[in-house]
C-alpha cells in the first residue's frame, strides 16, 4: 500500500535526481511533489501533511489506489521530461490564496505586488481620489483580479500587448465575477491606452510587473522559464528596454496623485544605472526590498520634463 506522502516523497525524490527547476509556486521538490500529488488527487493544496504519525487520520496517511498512483506517476513524467511549470500542467496558479486559471499563453503569475495588495504595504499613498486601476501587462490577469478585490471601490483596467495573455485574463476575469468592474485591453505599452477623443486614460494606480530580464540572465534561464511567452520576460541587454518608454510616457497617464508600483525583480543595479535622478521608494517583500518599488507621479515629471527641456 502507497500512502499519499510515500508518493509525495517519491516524487520528490524524482524531481530531485532528475534537477527539474523550481520557481513558479514552489521553491523544493517537496511543496511540488506535494502539489501535484494534490492536485491529482482533488484534495485541496493546503492539506496538512504534518504528524502522520500522531495522527491516523492525516491525509497522509492515506492509501492511494493502483489506478490513481499510475495517474500520478504519468503526471511526474510529464513535469520531468517536458520540463514545463507545473502550474502548465494543472492550469492553475494560486496568488494570495486565490486560484487562478493559467496556460502556456500567459507567464506563470508569481508577482510579489500580489503581497503588497494583500498587506496595504502602499494604501498610505492611495485615498478617496484612488477610483481607476490600470494593471499594464497583465498577463492572465491575477493581479487586476486581486486590485479588485482588494479595492472594491475602484474599476480596474487590465492591458497587454499578447492577444493570447487576455484570453487567459478573460477566463479569470469571468472565473472571479469581475466582468462589471475590470476590463481587458490589448495595448504595446500606453499606445492602446486612449479614449474616443485620442485622448489618454488617466489613472490614479498603476500597477506593472513589466519584462525586466536581463540578456545574460535570459540566456541562462532553466527550460521552465523558457517554457513561457519570452514577450513576458526579456527586457534587453539590461532589462530596461520596456521600462525606459514605460517611465517617459506614464506623466500623461496618471492623476495629479497617482502612483506607480513597478516590480523589476534582481534589476535594481540596472535600474538605478539607467534612473539615477529618479526618486523612488522601494517596497520590503517576502524578497527583500530590492524587487518593488514605488513612483510618484510629480518624480517621473521632475525626471523626464527636464530631459525633453534639454
């Protein structure tokens, strides 16, 4: 008899040995072996597995049928030799504690604003003014579905520039009964981000978890990354190349109180190489404070109006 964790530490053990790469949900072999086991099984992900011994009853323990335990080494093979994100195999992502559909469509959402929503680390900056949302490169849209939640008062706007990511976002949008408060955009950047009169839509939060990877990182990324749409990922020779336009052009986009929380990963150096006159506030993650930060937008126009005046 095999019990639900002899499977989990078996797989494990197989994502071990064959050096499969983490990074999209989870961080060891453990929590992903866990996952799929999981989710296979239909048992929610949050199941504890702790004490087996003390407790007969723990999920655990319990036994796996022949059927089921085929199933889940079909599922370990698949994670293995074909070296996609798990959350590719199960079409589902959790962010906050919310679930959300995702394919090879979208990148894998893991944005660490997702915390920052959830705490209210930037809701000092925000007020009764705070009423349109933008979420620029909203993939499958996880992060306009958590600023909706999470500001109720607001309408939020999700854009992308992949046809395919919005898709996914649709899906999400419609998953969470958000169609009356986020709508869905294609947009390169700003360019779609007009009104009747070609006008720019103006908002009073902008949230964007951008393409920030760097050449040399991107040429050395493990094939789980590479299994997603690179258009979500590479950011040029210094991880900027979507950043510079973003910053220049955002003033117009944005109320006279608005703020940007722009994520740019493991690019401070390169960010504050290519900004050095910017004034910023970074924002303290799960990952340090060196992946978020926050923009006025009075410091973008200090930046950029001075450089269109030389």
């Amino acid at each position: 008899m095999t019990t639900v964790l002899e499977a989990i530490q078996a797989g494990a053990k197989q994502l071990t040995d064959a050096k499969v790469a983490f990074g999209h949900g989870t961080g060891n072999a453990f929590d992903e072996a866990a996952w799929l086991v999981l989710w296979k099984m239909g048992l929610p992900l949050d199941s504890s597995l702790e004490n087996p011994e003390k407790d007969p009853n723990s999920v655990a323990n319990m036994p796996l049928a022949s059927d089921l335990i085929a199933s889940i080494a079909t599922l370990f093979i698949a994670r293995i030799e074909s070296r996609k994100p798990a959350a590719y195999l199960t079409q589902e992502a959790w962010l906050q504690g919310i679930p959300f559909y995702i394919d090879e469509r979208a990148i894998v959402p893991r944005s660490f604003i997702a915390e920052l929503l959830a705490d209210g680390s930037f809701d000092d900056w925000l007020g009764s003014h705070t009423e349109r949302v933008l979420d620029l490169c909203t993939g499958n849209g996880s992060l306009a579905v958590l600023a909706a939640m999470t500001y109720p008062e607001t309408t939020v706007l999700g854009a992308d520039i992949s046809t395919d990511a919005l898709q996914v976002a649709k899906i999400n949008v419609a998953k969470h009964g958000l169609q009356n408060r986020i709508s869905l955009v294609e947009s390169d950047s700003w360019t779609g981000l007009k009104d009747e009169q070609n006008q720019p839509l103006v908002f009073d939060l902008v949230l964007c978890n951008p393409p920030y990877v760097n050449s040399t990182s991107m040429a050395a990324l493990p094939a789980e990354y590479l299994a997603e749409p690179a258009l979500a990922l590479a950011g040029g020779t210094d991880g900027m190349d979507f950043i510079r336009g973003l910053l220049q052009a955002a003033p117009a986009h944005m109320s006279e109180h608005a703020i940007m929380i722009l994520e740019i990963g493991n690019e401070r150096a390169f960010f504050e190489a290519a900004f050095p006159d910017l004034e910023i506030f970074w924002l303290e993650t799960s990952a340090g404070a060196d992946s978020v930060l926050l923009i006025t937008k009075k410091a973008l126009e200090d930046v950029f109006s001075a450089q269109i005046g030389n």
